[in-house]
C-alpha cells in the first residue's frame, strides 16, 4: 500500500487523519496545528499515532530539507470471517478459542496462533488429525481482509481398548472392570489423565500402596480412529493394617492421619514409613512417651501381606505448669497465655508436645521485637517431667530487653501532600515503636496517594531501610522514601474488542470519564460492572502509557464478547405429594443490536402423575431496557401467566396474571436496588376439574415498593463464606389497581452468614445460618375489607422454610384450621420469625452433606393459635453442580402433631 504523506512546516497537516483521532490527538496535543514543532513533541505524536490500532507503522524521515516528512501506512482489517467443514464444535465452541473477530485489525502472526489453539481444541476433543487451513482473500471493500476458516476435521481418535497387564490377575480383572467405562470415550490428554487417576485411586483405596502404574503403551489402527491402550502394575501387593494396644486413641482417628485412601508408599519400608507418621501423631497429641513398633507378615494369600503395629501409648502427659524467669515488663500470666494461645491445640488443652511449646515460645519472641523489644531473646529452656512421668512443668528464661522507642518520623519525595497530612494517614507518633502498626502505616500511605489518582506510587525503601535504629537498637528513625508518579488522569478511553456492542454501552459502565482520576477502585469496579452486563468473557483495563511520566494517558478497555443468544433446556422430578414431574425451557436475548437491551421468554411446567394430575405451568415473558434516561437505572417489565395447585386438599388451582415495571441499579458491586414501581396481578381461585367443585373468585393486587440487595458471598450458588441480606417492602392500595377491599403494607427481611469453618477432605466445611423475619399490617378501613391471607400472608412449612413440613397440606403453619376457614382474611396485623441453621461438610469428590435445624413461628393480632412455633431437624445429602447443589433433605418433625406424618423427604437444586 503506498503510504500517506503530511508535510509539516511550522505545524503538521492533520486533514489526511480520520476525524476521530484527529480529534483525541488535538486533545492531547493542543497547538499541534498552531505551532512549530520540536523533535520531542514530533516524537510523541508519532508514539500517539503509534499506538493507535489502524495505524501499521509511523515514522520521520529527516533529510537537508527543513521539513519533518511523517508517513504511515494504514492497518488492514479484517472483514468476513466464514468457517468451513466444522461438523463436530459449535460455533460458540470455535469462537472461544479463534478469538480474531470481523473488526480486529488484521495480524498475520495472531491468525496462525489462533489456528494452532483451534487445532489444540480439536486434539483436546480426540480428532488428532485435524487440520486447520486459514485462506486471506481481500475484502469488498479497500484495506479489509476476509477470513476463511477450513477445517478439516479427519476421524476422532476412540479409546478401543484398555489392556492391564500384572502378575496378579484378579487385580488385572478388577482394575479392567473399573476402567471400562473408558472403552468408547475420545482419547484426549483429559481422558488419559481421568483414567491413570480413577487407576491410582482404586489401588490406594484398595491398599496396593506400593503400586506402580506404567504406561501406557499405546497401538493405533491404521487410520488412527481406535487406540488400544496397555497399561503395567509393578509392585501388586495388597496390604492390610492391623493396630494392637491402641486404647486411649481411637483407630478410625489413626487411620485419618495416615491418609490410607491417598497413601503411597515411598520407599519399600511400608511399615516403618507409617510407624513414625503415627508416632507423630501420638506426640503431637500429648502421648510423649509413645512407642510404635511394627512388623511384617504374609498372610498365606497370594500377593497380600500384613503390617502389624504394636503402640505402646504411655500417658498423655499434662502441662502442670510454666514457669516464666528473667527480665520482663508484664505479668507472668501473659507470657503464659501467649505461649498456650500461639502453641497448638494440645498445648492450649494443656497437654505437653515439646515441638509445639518451642513453636509458642519462637512466637512470643516475635511478638515481643514486633511490639518494640528488638532485644528480646530466650536465654534458656527446661523441661522436667514428675515422678509419674504423666505431667511436665516447663521453665522459660526470658529477656524481654529495652521497649526501642521513635526518635523522628520524616518523608521524603512528597511534593504533593505535605507531611502533616501524611502524619494523620500513617497514624504513627513518636513514642514506643511497633512494627505491626508500621505495616498498617504502609498500606494506608499506598491507598491514600492511590484513591487520589497515584497509581504508579512507591515506597522506595519499603523493603530496605525504611526503620534506622541506632548503635543500641534503643533510638529508630521512620524514613518513607515516597516515588509520587503523575497524578493520572483520563485524557482519553479506547475500545477495543466490541465489534457488536455499541460504545455506549460500553462507556456507561465505566466508573470513569474523560477528565476524572484513575485509581485502582474504580478500575475495579468498571472491570465487575462490565462482567455483571454478561456481555462480555473477559474484560481488561490499562492506561497506554503505563510507568511514564505522563499524568494525562489513554486508557484502553479490552473486551471479548460473549454469544448474547442463550437457549436453556431442563427437566426433574421431585417427590413433592409423591412424585412430581418438572420441566423448563428458556430463550433469551441478552444484548439486542449491541445496545444492551435483552429479551427473555422462560416456559415451566408441572405435573403431579401420583395424586392431582392437574397441569401446572409458568410462562414468563421479559424485556430490560438498560439505560433509563442516559443513567445507569435499568427499566425491567416481566409479563407473568401461571396456574398452579395452591391447595391439594380443597384441589384449588390459582391462575395469575402479573405485569411488572421495575427500575433497578447496581449502587455497587454488592449492592443492588429494585423498585418495583407498579405491579398488577389478577387472581383466579378455581377447582381442579369437575371432580373438585370449587367456587370460582378474583380479584386483583396492585403493589408498589423497593427491594435492597447486599451480596457479599463469595459465591452465590455454592457459598463458602460472606453474607447475604434482603429487605423488601411493599404497598397495596385500590387507587394503584387493587381491589377496593385490599390496603396494606407488608415488609420481609432476612439475612444469610456463611462461616468457613475448618477444612475437612482438602474442602471447606461450612457453617450457614439464616434469619428472617416478616410483618404484615392491614389498612383497609372498608367493613369486609383485609388481605387475602393465601395471597400475601405469612405461611411456614415446606423446603424453602421449614423443612419435615408438606407444602401445600394442612402441615403447613398456620394451616385452615388455624385459621378456621380456607378463605381467611388478615383485618389486623401478623408477624413472622424464621431460623434456619445447618453444617455443610464434604464426603468425597463433589459429593456432600449436611446436617440442619429448621425453626419458625406466625403470630396474628386477635387470633389464639396454639403451637405457633414449629421446627424440624435432619440431614441432607448433596451433589454440587455449577448452578448449586442437587439436595436429597430427611428432616424429622420435632413437635409433631397428630395424623401428621414424622418425617419428609425434600429433592430440589439449590441451598439457603
């Protein structure tokens, strides 16, 4: 392509350059057109053009003429992109791992390394031979370059055959059967390393803990389509563990710390390699007078052999006492307690382990020079046991040593901010030094010139002499050597990435704008925001000119789009009123003509094939504009049509017809507000079918009131940790809609902590707890006016509730006769109270389970209700899924009332 040339005399001719970076470079350089230029400012409009991505090369070329000759050539970029002969990945599959999109700018290197990792995919997948051609012809239009993609996809490679070869044949029966699962599957590095993992697992599990696993040795046909693989067993023993005089140890908590399951044996001397772990073990816990012996034995049967261990436990030898001497500042009782509280658990029950005392010691050491006592040290340690040898009094020589104390606090290269201020942010004094409180002062100073635009701000001397104590170590001096940066700003923001979303959108999720400071808090926040819209796999933020001088930089956001088409598809079954079939399905459009906009459109059903067998269905119909009036407040309308079976009993169907208009916006990363500004439901109460007559009512609710989100969980489908709260209000009155009888306010709030308890099987066990609570006042003051109590009262009982309790029956709390009609009307007011309490806990892989407590109580002004306080208590087994865990829940009544059943079984996806 022949270059475009600009001649520059006093200024440089910008008209051969788009409007658009025109624009941004007059920004940026603003007497460009208006001035002669020197070589450096020529220079940084060269280094702008440079970075710009329709731009191929910039460059001067100086010769005896007074003139600057600046040329470059135009980038090309790529236009269509077809894909052809790919029959066995979907074109989402292939976008994701050819990432070059119609719009990129064209990049001969990035094609062929995008091919490689497509042909990568197709080998991950089993098509070994599959080939990759990548065709470049011209575009329609000048400077564009279409794509042509043709895959060659060739025979996927098939596992035919698993063959294991070992002197011990039933172990070669066995492990074949265990493996056959793998006969037929793709042969793929991620199959291979499923299948040497489920052989090593059994062998432990099964205690061939010398085992070798070799191989495999592979045979391909001819065409490359089947693969027989043969792997060899060396070292097939099998070993069985035997414990003798383990009395005040339980056996199941030795085998635990010997890990048998995932043991193997790193050397051929099993028995004395496990020996000492559970010597270990017995010190660790107190017993410091173990003994372990051990010997092996055949057990007559071929390829098994016994290790048999005799544990001698002696007594758990008890810390009678610590005895602290020497020079010191505080009570003896501290330095005790630290050492008891920084030791280990034994130490803290008050059991002797000498490794753990020393580590307590070392810790009360640090402690001490952290806290200012630089001299600190442990002159001498002690150990003497009683004449029983079941208990130890251990004795501490300590010198604590001279409290250093800060002499100056002084900063250097602070041309910012002056050092008073710099003062109030470190918090620190002369007086007394502590370390501790000097990291806290780090980490303040560093967010403090961040938060105001220093990104690029350094402690210079953060890891050297930061702290200077004199000849005594008595004296130190705080010396903050302060690399300051530019303070940055944003003098423009490039896109890049979106060849279907519109800027905008883009820009409106951006915490910044040109003009604003850059800091670390609001790339962050742009960075969740633009992943929260679902449009985009991958988002990054960067300023172009990072680690320079310049304070005014470009900031580039780099995006890769995601497919806004989404198709979801499922079916169950739970044994709601015995067995009740479940099926969904659902389309959605997420970012319509790249503006944002969504549509959705989501079909349930139900059906009870045991007791009812009426057909239940849900049909939700969604459009979300994203930009209320160029702000970021989302307008949402959802059209609801749904029948469902409110009461098995009476066989009563309700159908209902809502429409919503919600506004919505994220305040935060964790906050999220919802106005549901009007919404109308009409409800029909009918019977089933003609065998359950049932008088036919409607009537309306028109509601209005917000709901407040805080989200702080570290994951919302399978939470291990952080907390979740909810508070929702709304208002019903006849001016909004409802029927002339109905006026009333209604609020809910609950709050969900997840507590990372311990790990247990390399995974968390967790601790999670909700409370809710509920109230509901009426307002009409018509003579039959009041709420609809099966409409909008408070009812307890069920899975997502309390659980043991059927929902839909005369289990649930209060119940028809409770309340002494079907049809009750709420003319006063009802408050409502919820605990759910439970411990979640791996057993094996994403196999899980829990144990629970349930709890709740309704009360209502006016009316006696006799056991307003029903809970429930059981155990729940779990599967994790990426969207939550499949849940098995027995919970067992714990007041149970006449003619109700003891127990319920609830199956459902989801946790509290």
């Amino acid at each position: 392509m022949s270059p475009n040339i600009v001649w520059a005399k006093k200024a440089l001719d910008l008209s051969n350059l788009s409007p658009e970076v025109k624009k941004e470079l007059i920004q940026r350089f603003p007497n460009v057109e208006k001035e002669k230029l020197s070589l450096d400012q020529v220079d940084n409009v060269i280094r702008f053009l440079q970075q710009r991505p329709q731009y191929m090369r910039v460059f001067v070329l100086e010769d005896s003429s007074p003139y600057y000759k600046l040329e470059f050539d135009l980038t090309r970029t790529i236009g269509d992109i077809k894909i052809e002969g790919a029959r066995n990945m979907s074109r989402f599959e292939m976008d994701s791992f050819f990432s070059v999109r119609s719009g990129d700018s064209f990049d001969q290197q990035d094609l062929i390394e995008n091919g490689e990792r497509l042909r990568q995919a197709y080998r991950e997948k089993g098509y070994l031979n599959a080939v990759i051609d990548i065709e470049m012809p011209p575009g329609q239009e000048p400077g564009f370059v279409d794509i042509v993609l043709k895959v060659t996809e060739n025979k996927q490679t098939l596992i035919h055959d698993i063959v294991i070869q070992s002197p011990n044949a039933e172990l070669n029966k066995a492990l074949r059967k265990e493996v056959k699962g793998f006969v037929r599957d793709p042969y793929t590095d991620k199959e291979m390393s499923d299948l040497l993992q489920r052989l090593k697992q059994y062998l432990n599990e099964k205690r061939y803990v010398r085992a070798d696993v070799l191989g495999p040795t592979l045979e391909f046909n001819n065409d490359e389509s089947a693969v027989q693989l043969t792997y060899r067993i060396d070292k097939v023993d099998r070993y069985i563990f035997n414990f003798e005089g383990a009395t005040l140890m339980k056996r199941s908590k030795i085998e635990d710390a010997l890990d048998l399951d995932n043991y193997t044996a790193g050397s051929p001397q099993v028995g004395s390699e496990l020996a000492q772990k559970i010597k270990a073990l017995y010190l660790s816990d107190g017993y410091s007078r173990a003994e372990i012996e051990h010997e092996e034995l055949t057990t007559g049967k071929q390829f098994e052999r016994e290790i048999r261990f005799k544990i001698n436990e002696g007594p758990r030898v008890k810390i009678d006492k610590i005895n602290i001497s020497g020079r010191f500042s505080k009570k003896e009782s501290y330095y005790i307690d630290f050492i008891k509280e920084h030791s280990s658990t034994t130490v803290s029950k008050g059991f002797f382990n000498k490794d753990d005392l020393e580590t307590g010691v070392r810790n009360l050491t640090l402690e001490l020079q952290n806290n200012g006592y630089l001299q600190a040290k442990v002159l001498s340690t002690r150990t003497q046991f009683n004449k029983a040898k079941d208990a130890v009094t251990f004795y501490l020589n300590l010198d604590e040593g001279p409290l250093t104390q800060i002499e100056s606090i002084t900063f250097e290269g602070n041309n910012a901010f002056p050092t008073e201020e710099l003062l109030k942010v470190t918090r620190l004094s002369v007086g007394a030094l502590r370390l501790n409180q000097i990291e806290t002062a780090v980490s303040a100073l560093k967010d403090f010139y961040k938060e105001r635009g220093y990104i690029e701000m350094m402690l210079l001397n953060e890891r050297e002499d930061l702290v200077q104590y004199d000849d005594s170590n008595t004296q130190a001096k705080l010396v903050f050597k302060i690399f300051e940066g530019p303070q940055v700003r944003v003098a423009s923001i490039i896109l890049d990435g979106n060849s279907f979303t519109r800027d905008r959108v883009i820009l409106k999720e951006l915490e910044f704008s040109e003009g604003d400071l850059v800091t670390p808090a609001k790339i962050d926040e742009s960075i969740a925001r633009l992943q929260r819209t679902g449009f985009f796999s991958s988002v990054e933020v960067k300023t172009l000119e990072e680690k320079t001088n310049v304070s005014n930089r470009t900031i580039i956001v780099k995006v890769s789009e995601r497919d806004p088409g989404l198709f979801t598809l499922g079916a169950g079954a739970t044994n709601e009123r015995t067995l009740t079939l479940r099926g969904y399905a659902g389309v959605a459009y997420r970012n319509l003509w790249g503006t944002g906009r969504g549509v959705s459109l989501r079909l349930e059903g139900n059906y009870n094939i045991a007791d009812l067998k009426y057909p239940e269905h849900r049909i939700v119909l969604g459009y979300l504009e994203p930009y209320i009036f160029n702000s970021r407040v989302r307008g949402r309308i959802n059209i609801t049509r749904a029948q469902t079976i409110t009461d098995y009993d009476l066989a009563q169907v309700t159908e209902v017809n809502s429409t919503t208009y919600s506004l919505e916006q994220d305040f935060t990363s964790h906050i999220l507000g919802v106005w549901d500004v009007w919404s109308l439901a009409t409800y029909k109460d009918f019977g089933a079918n003609d065998s359950y007559p049932y008088p036919t009512t409607e009537q309306n609710i028109a509601t209005t009131g917000p709901t407040v989100d805080f989200d702080f969980r570290d994951n919302p489908f399978n939470p291990t940790a952080g907390n979740f709260t909810r508070l929702n209000a709304e208002y019903s009155a006849p001016f909004l809609g409802s029927t002339e009888t109905i006026e009333y306010w209604r609020a809910t709030a609950s709050f969900t902590h997840y507590q990372h308890v311990t790990d247990w099987l390399k995974q968390p066990v967790v601790w999670a707890n909700q409370l809710r609570g509920g109230y509901l006042q009426n307002l009409s003051k018509e003579p039959n006016g009041g709420v609809p109590w099966d409409k909008k009262g408070f009812t307890l009982g069920g899975r997502s509730t309390v659980r043991g309790y059927e929902a839909g029956t005369q289990e649930v709390f209060p119940n028809r006769d409770d309340l002494g009609t079907d049809k009750y009307i709420l003319t006063t007011e009802s408050t409502m109270f919820l605990i759910k309490s439970e411990v979640r806990f791996p057993v094996y892989g994403s196999l899980g389970g829990a144990l629970f407590y349930d709890g709740g109580s309704v009360l209502i002004q006016g009316l006696d209700l006799t056991d307003p306080y029903r809970d429930s208590t059981g155990f729940a087994v779990r599967y994790n899924t990426p969207v939550g865990p499949l849940s098995l829940e027995f919970a067992w009544k714990l007041d149970r009332k006449e003619g109700e059943e003891p127990w319920r079984f609830h199956l459902a996806i989801g946790t509290f």
